[in-house]
C-alpha cells in the first residue's frame, strides 16, 4: 500500500509544485508504484489470485492512461516512460 509520503512525493514530482492528481501522468506515477509492489507481493504469495486480478485491473487501467496520453500529447509521454523506466 502507498503511503501518504509517497503519493505527496510523487504528486510534487510530476506535477512541478501544484497538488492536481488527476493529471494523467501523477496517475500513471501512482499505478506504477501499486504495480510494483503488488508484484513483489505475488513473488512469494504465487496463489494469490485476488491479488493477481487487482493487479491487471491495475495495469490494464495504467495502459489505457498512456494510450491516452500519445493521442493527446507524445513529448510527455514520452518524458512519463522515461521517468518510470517504462517498457515501450
């Protein structure tokens, strides 16, 4: 689970200063860091399967973010995936 430090962390990092966590990149941020803890999660719960299915919901809902956001502007797409360190 995300704490309230990180989420304020990367609030700040991908807004430059203001507190709007509905841009598509802060929310792209978010699922990401959600994603990667889940994953290790499931590393040694292997049947888990609730958990698994969070995950893909997960995922599914961070992939149309990102189709959203090369249709409406590739340059912060494109900054988003570097940040993260995303595939793609």
């Amino acid at each position: 689970m995300i704490t309230k430090e990180t989420k304020k962390e990367l609030v700040e990092r991908f807004t430059n200063g203001s507190t709007n966590t509905g841009k598509p990149e802060v929310q792209i941020a978010i699922f990401t860091t959600r994603i990667n803890e889940l994953t290790k999660h499931l590393e040694s719960h292997k049947k888990d399967n609730h958990t698994r299915r969070g995950l893909i919901q997960l995922v599914n809902k961070r992939r149309k973010l990102l189709d959203y956001l090369i249709k409406k502007d590739i340059t912060r797409y494109r900054k988003v995936i570097s940040d993260l360190s995303l595939r793609k």
